[in-house]
C-alpha cells in the first residue's frame, strides 16, 4: 500500500462557514419505544442499511475516566448488544482498561453523520465471562489472534514498527497453520450495562430533537424525558 502523504499543504478553510443544515428526519415522543434498548436496535438497523460504503456504524466511541478524574475517549468495534449489555473487546491491560479497572463505567457514543443521529449510553462495565470471551476470540481471523497476542501491554510505547513486526512472526512460528491460538488472559471483552440512553436525531436550525431515559430502580422502568437541544 502506498503511503499517504503525511501532510499536504493547504490553506484551511473559514471553520465557521462549514455547516450543514439536518434535514434527513424528526424524532417524536410518540414513535418512541418505551425500551431503549428497542429504540437503539431499530437505529441501529436502520443504520446498518443507509451506512456508506466502507463506514462502520458498528464503530463507536468509548469516553472512561481515571481516578483522578482525567478522561480518555477512543473508537472501538460493538461486539454484541443484548438485554445483558453492550460488548466490546479489547486488551485489559490498556490504558482504557486501566481506567475501567479503577473506575468500572464508561459512556458510549454513535456517530451516524448519514442519518443525522447520535446515540449515548451511560453505565457500570465489567469484564464478560472467560467463556464468551473465548467464543469471540476463536471466531476473529487468525491474524486478529496472533495481532491481539501481538501486541501487548496494548498502549504502551513500543520501540519501532520492526519490533511489532518481528513479535508478530515470532507468534506466527509458534502457532503454525490449523493450530489452536489460544486466547490471551490479558485479552477479551467488557460488557455495559445501560443506565441512561439519549437519542439525538438533527433538526434544521440547530432545534434538534433529544430524549433521554434513565433507568428508575423503583418503580423498575424507564423514564423518558426530552431534553433542550
Ligand atoms: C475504527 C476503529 C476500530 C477500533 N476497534 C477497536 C476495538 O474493537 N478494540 C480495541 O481495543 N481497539 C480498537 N481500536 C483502536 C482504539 O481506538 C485504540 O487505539 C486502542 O484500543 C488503544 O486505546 P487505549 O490506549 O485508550 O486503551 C479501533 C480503532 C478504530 C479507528
């Protein structure tokens, strides 16, 4: 593959004449599901029809925090949604896993610029089971095993490209073709548990449309509330 040019020179644009103006729907109380979970897996197919090529409405945004309240956000892959939660996976030695280590809640956000829609979820996160974790391990490609074995403590500086690389063929020699990679300790996925939803659907004149539930221990249900844009 040709390297990108690193960076080409260019005047930038005024920032504030772009802008773009969001036509493509509403979202009113009435159409609502009253489970959020519902009302996240119709956007989410819906998404998954009207997604550009090569765009992954699967990618999201995961924002945790540390101790001392320092925050870091970064794209990760969903992996599983289901009345238990949403699933991602990743290396539990990363800086993203140092922080759910101390400070087990996350938010996750979508981005779907085609449809004007955004979707937040809020909650506690813990890691998911070692057998699930297994199960989504053995399904990924083989070079994602031997990459995730690879690459670790995930986060942490690494010498030089040539380093990364001669690890990876060390991992290759290891566990020839048809032979079983077993899945790292350090490795697999966490499961959130939502708490608080928001959907976000544009509107022209920046008079958005924004509802968010946040789940009531008593009574035991979901409460919708619209929110100011
Ligand atoms: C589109 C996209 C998908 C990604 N998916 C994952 C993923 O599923 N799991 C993961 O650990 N990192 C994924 N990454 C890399 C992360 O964004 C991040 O660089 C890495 O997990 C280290 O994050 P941390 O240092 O904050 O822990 C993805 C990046 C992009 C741009």
């Amino acid at each position: 593959m040709p390297d990108l040019p690193n960076n080409p020179r260019k005047d930038l644009p005024n920032l504030a004449d772009l802008r773009l103006s969001y036509q493509q729907g509403t979202l009113r109380r009435a159409v609502l599901k009253p489970n959020p979970l519902e009302q996240f897996q119709g956007w989410f197919i819906q998404s998954l029809e009207a997604a550009p090529a090569h765009s992954e409405p699967y990618a999201l945004s995961l924002a945790t925090a540390d101790l001392s309240g320092r925050p870091s956000v970064r794209t990760v892959l969903l992996r599983g949604v289901s009345e238990q939660g949403l699933d991602i996976y990743t290396n539990y030695q990363s800086h993203k896993g140092r922080d759910l280590a101390h400070n087990p809640q996350a938010e996750l956000l979508f981005y779907w610029p085609y449809l004007e829609r955004q979707v937040r979820v809020y909650g506690p996160v813990s890691p998911i089971s070692a057998a699930e974790s297994d199960q989504y391990f053995h399904q990924r490609p083989r070079d994602s095993q031997l990459a995730a074995h690879a690459s670790t403590p995930q986060s942490g500086p690494i010498a030089s490209r040539a380093e990364l690389e001669a690890h990876f063929a060390e991992l290759e020699a290891q566990f020839p073709a048809g032979s079983v990679i077993p899945r790292p300790d350090f490795w697999g996925g966490y499961r959130l548990r939502p708490q608080e939803w928001e959907f976000w659907q544009g509107r022209e004149g920046r008079m958005h449309d924004r509802f968010r539930y946040q789940w009531q221990e008593a009574p035991g249900q979901w409460h919708i509330d619209r929110l100011m844009p």
